[in-house]
C-alpha cells in the first residue's frame, strides 16, 4: 500500500517538477549582478553570464570521417605484456 502510494504521490509530483518558466533571467528582488570584470567598460548582462565561453565548450576541429578507412600506423597500439 505504501508503495503504491509513494509511486502515485512521484508519478503526479514528476510532471510539475518538470514544467519551467520559460521568461528572461531577472536578479532576485534586492540582488544584483556581479560586478564587471577588471578592465571591461560595461558590465555583462544575464544572457552574456551564462554563454560558455568558447574554452568551456569548444569547437570541433577535425574532420569526421565519411567513409571506412585503413588505420594508419600506430606506435603506441602495442599489445598486452
């Protein structure tokens, strides 16, 4: 019985838990933003704060092969002692 209760209590709290506000990021009532970093003119707003910058998620940078192709040689593949 508990079971079944715990199931239902998680199976109708799950949907709520997932629905979001979808608006623009605004600081707590009271609160600001950080402020701007040393030598920058203007201070960065939300949306500026929460893109990643380039280091934190960068971009590929080889080819991605299109097609089966022969290994090249490699020095460091040695089988196991």
């Amino acid at each position: 019985m508990r079971r079944t209760a715990a199931i239902l209590a998680l199976s109708l709290a799950l949907p709520a838990a997932a629905c979001g506000q979808k608006t623009k990021l605004e600081p707590l009532a009271g609160h600001t933003l950080p402020p701007a970093p040393y030598g920058a003119q203007a201070k960065p707003d939300a949306e500026a704060l929460l893109t990643p910058p380039v280091q934190a998620a960068p971009q590929r940078s080889v080819e991605l092969r299109t097609r089966s192709e022969e290994r090249e040689d490699d020095a460091f593949d040695l089988p196991p002692e």
